[in-house]
C-alpha cells in the first residue's frame, strides 16, 4: 500500500517534509519519498505517530462530572466519593463518546482503582484499538500479597499516594517494580511534597516507569527525575482544576525531564490529549516551544510507558494518525501549532500495523 500525503512527521524529532509518500508492506514502513505516487492512495493531511495518553483513570466515566464541587481529597483521596462510584455504578462504560475519543491512541496508562476490574477494561479498549497498561493497586495498601496479585492480573502498579505506603509494603513494591512496571502520583500537592513522595519511592529503589504530576517539585528534584531518566506525566487541565497550578515545565525542560501528557479523571476530563496540549501551549503563551508539546504526546508518552517510541520512519511499524483537514496541511503558517490549537476538531484517519483502521471526526 502506498498513501500520498501533505505532510508527515518523520523520525523522532518529527522533522516535517512535504508532499511525500508512505510505502507499507506487511504492517512496516518500507520507503518514504518526497513525493507523490502515482500508485498511491490520495489522503493528504498531516501524518503523525500514533499519540500516547500516559496518565487516565476511566473508571470515573461512569459518572460525567461527578468531581464538580469536589475538591481533590473529596473526591480521589482514600474517603472520597470516587472509589464507591467506580465500585457502585458498573454499567458499561465504553459508549461512542469515549470509544472514538480513545481509539486515536497507541496505549493508554490507566491508573486502575480496583484490580479486578483489569482484564475486563483491557478487553473493552483493546476492541476499540489502543493497548491497555492497567496499573493498579490491592484493595488493602498494607498487603504485600495483594500487590502480587496487582502484579500478576493487571500489568503494572499505580502508586496513588506513597506517603500512605508503609515501609515494608515498598520494599516489596521495589522488588515487583524489577518484574511490572509502576508509576505513582508525586507532590501533586504541597503535603506530598513536603512528605518526600518522590524521595521516599527512591529511597527504597522503587523502578519508576514515570511519576504523574509532579506540581510541587522543585528545581532539584526535577534535575534528579532527569538524571535518573524518570519520565513526568502532566495533566494540565486537571492540575488547574483541582490545584490551580501545575508543574514548573520551562524549567523541567531546561533540565533535561522527559515530559508526556496524560488527561487523568475521565469522569472529570473528556480523555482528548488535544486539549491538553493546547491548555499547556496557552499557559506558556508559545514561550515552550510547539515541536516541544507535540513531542511529549507523540513521542515521549512512549517512553512514559516504558516503550521505544513507534514514529514514523522506514522499517518502523506502519501505525500512524492522519489529521485529513486540507487547510491545516497545505496553508498553516506553523504546523505544530495547528496540531495543538486544532488538532481536537480535524477529521482523522487511524493506521495500525498498516492497516487503515477508520475515519471520524
Ligand atoms: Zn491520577
């Protein structure tokens, strides 16, 4: 199969190059040419890598806008309404709005709060398209056993807060994060941080796969995430919501962290990683660079999940996202910014493994 394209995001760096073609065969990309075949199919667009949505809690999606008049503590702590929600009210929850939000992903991380709810989520998503990484947590935190069995049924642990970990409990999480991998919540408030949720995960040698949130590290904890390669989840829109700041970015970046994005509570957030990116660019008012946020989707939600990126380049696997709007793809003055600002309302084209999966709005 070949598809002739207006512009496709290649390599790592997602160097744009214009009016060019893809060649697939058997599910990889064997040639890309700056032009367009007469063989080829005429999409068009602006191809990208599949996108990552490092950081989710689906659960919630059963009851839309339940955090509304909520505060964090009220409605995701261990008392909160949140766990008896997402215990209570099981009614299938994949409806079209979330299916055709999530199946533009290559993965989604989804921060699991109850274990056997696991093989069921990953069966519903996998239909839909995106791998599923449940990372989950035993009903009771003091239970080393259970966090095997967390281990064994889902694929991974989600740490939500450290600091109500015990000593021996992490021991036994350090040892598991060598086999699965983990990912915890750090300082998404200052209690945390000024508890040392980071430090005491690192102390004990827990393998961290990312942290999530991270809003109140300072300068030189985010020095250390990027010296021990620890990727830094953020979910703009949720930071503001329940915080009303969110990591320091500009300065993350300046020392080197791996940045990827995650939308969290899906009962809260709609789980669009558009709206993220677009969010952070207008916090930042266009002083982090465009490339830089579509990066943390595109390519560094990968590494959040503790896998190579999968971008587009000959002998990679053919999986990518075409935005089919033409106006974006031929007259953008700034192409990473027409992904950010718009990418949300493109119509889109999903290939998986080579295969065209579908089109949707
Ligand atoms: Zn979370």
């Amino acid at each position: 199969m070949i598809i002739n394209l207006d512009k496709i995001l290649v390599g790592e760096k997602l160097d744009v190059i214009e009016h060019a073609y893809i060649q697939i065969e058997d599910g990889v990309i064997t040639d890309i040419e700056q032009t367009w075949s007469p063989d080829g199919l005429n999409i068009g667009g602006i191809a990208l890598p599949l996108p990552v949505n490092a950081h989710v809690h689906l659960n919630d999606y059963v009851a839309p806008e339940s955090c509304i008049g909520y505060d964090l503590a009220s409605f995701v702590g261990s008392k909160g309404i949140k766990l008896p929600i997402t215990r209570l009210l099981r009614h299938k929850f994949v409806d079209n709005p979330l299916a055709r939000s999530i199946s533009i992903y290559y993965a989604l991380a989804d921060f699991q709060e109850h274990k056997d709810y696991c093989r069921e989520n990953k069966e519903l998503i996998e239909k839909n398209g995106p791998r599923y990484l449940g990372l989950s947590r035993p009903f009771n935190p003091l239970d080393t056993v259970e966090y095997d069995d967390v281990a064994r049924i889902c694929d991974g642990i989600g740490i939500s807060n450290p600091l109500r970990i015990p000593p021996y409990v992490m021991e036994e999480i350090s040892r598991l994060s060598l086999i699965c991998p983990v990912s915890a919540h750090v300082s998404e408030t200052r209690r945390m941080e000024e508890r040392g949720s980071l430090h005491y995960l690192l102390n004990y040698r827990v393998k961290l796969v990312s942290v999530v949130h991270g809003i109140f590290l300072k300068k030189w904890e985010l020095r250390q995430l990027a010296e021990e390669d620890i990727p830094l989840v953020v979910c703009p829109r949720s930071n503001l919501w329940f915080i009303g700041r969110m990591a320091d970015i500009a300065t993350a970046l300046k020392e080197g962290v791996t940045i990827a994005l995650g939308t969290d509570n899906a009962g809260c957030f709609h789980p669009d990683i558009f709206a993220e990116m677009e969010l952070l660019f207008t916090i930042y008012r266009g002083n982090i660079d465009a490339r830089e946020i579509v990066k943390m989707t595109f390519i560094n939600g990968y590494k959040a999940l503790g896998t190579s990126p999968r971008f587009i380049d000959v002998r990679q696997p053919a999986d990518m996202l075409v935005l089919r709007e033409p106006r974006l793809a031929r007259y953008s003055w700034n192409v990473y910014g027409s992904i950010i600002r718009r990418g949300s309302y493109c119509n889109k084209l999903v290939v998986r493994d080579g295969v065209i999966i579908k089109s949707f709005n």
